[in-house]
C-alpha cells in the first residue's frame, strides 16, 4: 500500500494533466473564427443543408459529449486530416518527428557533456575570471533568440567559414538514398553502411544542435554551479579538506555525487525546452521536424495539424517533465515521504 | 534635518514618511550593484527611446526610397536599410514601442491574474485550492511558445492575440509564487485581527494579502520580462506576431533572413536590440531579486 499509493498518485496527476492538455486544445479548435459546418458546406448552402451537416458532424452535442468523442478519438491515435497535405495528421507527425528527435537528443547530450563540467569548474573557480565567463554564457541563454543565433550561425559558420552544412537535414543529391528504418538519419546511415550521406547528415545536424545544446548548457551550467556551491559548503567537505583529502577528488566524489539526483531534473527539464526550442530553430534550418510542420501548419491555418503537434509537443514535454520528476523521487531518498 | 535623515528616520511619523524611507533604502540598495545598475540604464534607455521615437529617428520607419535598398550601415544609414530602402535604424528605435508595449501589457494581464488565482487559492485553502492550483500546475507544465503559438493560430495573428496567448501562457508562474507567499503569513496573527474587526474575505485577500505577495511577483516579473520578449519576437519571426509593415523586431528578422547571406545587416540589427533590452530585464531583475527577496539570493 504504501508503496502503490505513490504511483498512483503519479499515474493520476499525469492522466489529469494529459486531459487538461486535450481541454486546452479543444477549446482552442472551437475558438477558431472559422465555421467549420460553412468550410464543409460552403457559405451558400441552404439553412437545411447546413443544420443537417451540422448534425451529422456532431456539433450540435452538448460541448461535453463533444469533448468526450474528441478524447477518444486522440487516445485512439486519431488526430483528423491535414488539409495541406491531405494525409492523417497523426501519420505526418510520425514521419517527422524522429528529425526532431534526433536534433534535441543530440542538443541535449552537448548540453550535459559541456554544462555540467562548467558548472562544476565555475563552483570551485567561483568569482574568478572562468565563473564570470560561465556566467555571461548564462545570461545569454536567456537574453538571445534561438532564432536570431540560428541565422548567425548559418552565416559564419555554413556561408563563410564553410565548416558545415547548410539548411536542411543532408545534401539535396543523397534526399532519399538512405532506407527510413528508425527515421534518425545518422543511424540508418551507419546501418547502411553508407558513410558519405553519415557525413552530410553530421556536418547538417551539427549546427542546430550545437545551437540548441548551447541554451541547454547555459541552464544547466548554471544549475549545476548553484548545487555545487551548496555542496561544497557543508561541513563533510571541510573535514574531507582536513584529511587531505586531493581536490578533484573532493570535486567529483565528495561534492558532486549528492547533486547528480538533482541534475537529472535539470536536465529533464531543459530536454523538454528543447523540443520546444526546436520551433524555431527548425524553421531556421527549413529542418523537417514536428516544429517546422507546426509552423507551415499554423501558416496555412491547417488546424487540425497545429492542434496535432501543439498535442504531441505537449504530451512529450509533459512526459518529460513528469518522468524526471519521478526519477527523482524514486532516486533520492530524501524525497520519499 | 536633512532629506536623508527624515527618509532613514526610524519612527517616521506619516505613512508616506514611512512608504519614501522604504523605496529609499530599495534605491539606495539597487545603486550599489553595478549589474542592476546597467539593467536600469538599459531599461530606463528603452522607455526614453520609446517615448521620443519620432524626434530620435532619423528617417520614416515605414517610407524608404527603394533607390537607396540594402544599403550597408554607413554614416547616413548607421544599421544600413532594408529591401524596401527604409532606414533600419529609425525602424529599430520605433519598434521600442511595440516591444514595451506588448511586455507592459502581458504583464498588466497577467501578473494580476495569477496574483489573484494565487493569494485566493492560498487564502481559502481546501477544494478551492486544489481546484485552482490543479488548474495551474496543468497550465505550467505545458510547454509555454507551443501553447502561445496555438492560441494564436485560433486567434489569428496580431499584436493584441499575440499579447493575450503570451499572458495566458504566462500567468501561472505567478500564481504558484503568490500561493507560496500566502502560506508563509496565512496564520499570522495581523489577519485573525483583521477578521476580528469584521472584515469581508474580498478585503483581506484585496487590501492585506495581496500588497504582501507583491514584491515576490514584481521581481518574478521582470525576471519573465525578457522571457516574454523572446516569445513576443519569436512570434512576430514566425509572422504571428506584430504584421507589415510594423516595425516589430522578430519579423524584421524574419524579413531580413532572405538576404541574410549577402545583406547581413537587415537580420542581425534588430536581433542586437532584442538582446540588449532582454539582457537588461535580466540583469536589474536579478538585482531585484537581491534587494527584495533576500531569501532567494543566488550564491557567489
């Protein structure tokens, strides 16, 4: 029981969230200016056209019935057709989002291997030179677009120094050449065995990521600065010092495993941000991912598609979310009440 | 006696004696942290810029002469002009005005907002509070552009549908902070003497709950500030935003990115303002925060 009544808890607060989630974005499907009986049955049809059409799509049902049916229609994977490109929206968020996938995987591995070293450097360097670089690093996290960096970015390092590759995910002549297994192209180049379209799809996803890596390792960077401060404040690390105990050693082994629990929150956290991040820096790098088909969506007023991915990015980030923060309770036995 | 002496006066002897001593001591704080102080200047520089635009800009923000197009900065042209010939600077200097007035409005939406949400549900505690903060912890843990952005899409672009999607995805941050204050006093003994005189509930949440949740929510604000012109931006790239031919710094961006590789300056300027006015929120709200929230001061 006591052990059970935890995760139940979980698996409710999480079912609550995922139906507010699906609240938000029917409400916002019927705030839409447009008619959605006049966009089937044209603004010239008679009143009994309209009111019979109006029935048969349902919309005459209290909202609350309306709600219900759409909840099960999303639970069973149905999120409507696309008007632009007239396949199921679900089918078309499946297609895209390993690209999306793959960029913030990759943005958020730079993010921990670079971030969290600095943070730690920055927490036993604090107030010299490399702590005030860390933490100008981390005011421009907050303080640059994405978007704005992606096309500085683009200049300098794609048109100028010509050091990778452009927009898109790989050169134009090898689109298609490699079999979709997984829909991550630097592994199902490296299953194929063909090391030339691996190389174009590195030197194309390298940028984006290392763009969106760079928000991530601010943040985190900065996090993990504050809980090593805090560590290496305790008493158990002064009577380490006392013992003689080697600096580094007092770094990572004393001070920095009691946060690394801390950290995967922080690192949950700023994944989630990232595939939120990637709206625009897809739409930057024209990368065909959850984002970029968002935003041609919301450009082509293609509702059911925005509502789709609006619905997919939330379920992943709430996912994400929620998930480190069960890791965390299940890790960190403090937490456990 | 000086003016000093009657603000730093220990027993002062009017309530607004009292309200100048404490802004005094606040001001008087902030001007020895030389960060916040730049955060101030920058601040106080975008509300100047903003109020005098049409004096300041050298040229029309919407009129160019197409014969002087994507010239590159010079000294008749300091950020050069863009594909239409208009003069990037006098735009940048007039789209100070759209970026305050789209962070002065979400803000006035909603801080009061989740101010109101919070000191209620931590006031009344109970179903009221479960009710409100579920309501809220659904609306944070949803990623905050992805729900701007949809709410535009139904909306349909514009500043003013631009400002409401980022104050509705906004609010709850406050609203948690507002609670979190609530129930650190809400047992103090001021408020059983207020509720002692016969005091309405909407009195006391209104007149002593909330004034006392207000420093924690104008720091939380200001810190958000540049988070919300980061959004407001990113919307107005995304051609969701503020529409042409305003001088909004995202879609200038956006405009500018068709000439980004040859014509680097029309995308990169605008970008610069977005930066410096972001970083000063930053920088005098972490000021803020120091002077008026002791408690979360960050370390070091």
């Amino acid at each position: 029981m006591t052990r059970a009544l935890p995760a139940f808890q979980f698996l409710l607060t999480l079912a609550v969230t995922f139906l507010g989630l699906l609240a938000i974005t029917f409400v916002i499907g019927r705030v839409v200016p447009i008619d959605p009986v006049v966009a089937v049955v044209g603004d010239r049809a008679s009143m009994e056209t309209y009111n019979a059409t109006k029935e048969a799509m349902g919309l005459d049902d209290p909202l609350l019935v309306q709600f219900a049916r759409y909840v099960v229609q999303v639970v069973q994977g149905d999120l409507g057709m696309s008007v632009s490109t007239g396949r199921p929206v679900a089918e078309d968020l499946a297609r895209v989002f390993p690209a999306t996938f793959e960029m913030a995987t990759l943005g958020i591995l730079i993010g921990v291997v670079i971030g969290v070293p600095m943070g730690v450097i920055a927490a036993a360097r604090q107030g010299r030179w490399i702590d005030q670089v860390i933490r100008v690093i981390g005011l421009a996290g907050y303080a640059i677009p994405a978007f704005w960096l992606g096309l500085i970015g683009l200049v300098v390092f794609y048109a100028n120094l010509r050091w990778v590759g452009g927009p898109g995910r790989i050169d134009f002549f090898l689109d298609g050449m490699v079999p979709v297994r997984t829909g991550l192209l630097l592994v199902d180049s490296a299953i194929d065995g063909n090391w030339e379209a691996f190389a174009s799809a590195f030197s194309h996803i390298v940028l984006p990521s290392f763009i969106l890596g760079f928000f991530a390792l601010a943040y985190i960077a900065r996090m993990t600065r504050s809980f090593m401060l805090e560590q290496l404040g305790q008493e158990f690390i002064t009577t380490a010092r006392v013992k003689g105990v080697p600096e580094r050693l007092i770094l990572w082994r004393h001070a920095f495993r009691p946060i690394r629990v801390q950290l995967i929150t922080v690192i949950g956290l700023s994944y989630a941000g990232l595939l939120e991040g990637s709206v625009m820096i897809e739409t930057v790098f024209s990368w065909p991912g959850i984002g970029n088909y968002l935003t041609t969506a919301l450009l082509n007023a293609d509702m059911n598609a925005v509502l789709g991915a609006t619905l997919v990015i939330g379920a992943v980030f709430v996912g994400i979310n929620k998930g480190s923060d069960a890791l965390y309770r299940v890790l960190d036995p403090r937490a456990r009440t | 006696m000086t003016t000093r002496d009657w603000l730093l006066s220990d027993d002062p002897e009017t309530r607004m004696q009292a309200r100048l001593g404490v802004a005094y001591r606040l001001a008087r704080d902030l001007a020895r942290n030389p960060l916040a102080m730049v955060g101030f200047a920058i601040i106080l520089g975008l509300l100047l810029v903003a109020a005098f635009a049409p004096w300041l800009a050298p040229y029309s923000p919407v009129e160019g002469e197409l014969a002087n197009r994507l010239q590159p900065p010079s000294w008749t042209h300091w950020m050069g002009t863009d594909e239409l010939g208009r003069d990037i600077l006098s735009r940048v200097i007039h789209g100070a005005r759209i970026t305050l007035t789209i962070v002065l409005l979400v803000a006035v939406i909603s801080a009061p907002l989740g101010l109101l949400v919070g000191t209620v549900a931590g006031y009344f505690g109970g179903w009221v509070d479960r009710v409100l903060m579920g309501l809220t912890d659904i609306f944070l843990s949803l990623p905050r552009l992805v729900l701007a952005l949809a709410f535009v899409a139904a909306l349909g672009p514009g500043i003013e549908n631009a400002v409401i999607a980022i104050a509705i995805a906004a609010w709850p941050v406050y609203a948690r902070i507002a609670r979190a204050e609530v129930l650190t006093f809400k047992g103090a003994e001021f408020l059983d003497a207020i509720r002692m005189q016969g005091a309405s509930k909407l009195r006391i949440i209104a007149l002593h709950v909330m004034p006392l949740c207000m420093s924690s929510t104008i720091v939380r604000v200001t810190l958000d500030m540049a988070g919300i012109i980061l959004t407001a931006a990113g919307l107005g790239f995304l051609g969701l935003g503020a529409q042409p031919p305003l001088p909004e710094w995202g879609a200038m961006i956006s405009r500018g990115r068709s000439f980004i590789l040859d014509q680097w300056w029309v995308a990169t300027m605008p970008g610069f303002a977005i930066v410096i006015v972001s970083l000063g929120f930053c920088l005098f709200g972490d000021g803020l925060r120091d002077v008026l929230d002791p408690k979360q001061r960050s370390r070091g």
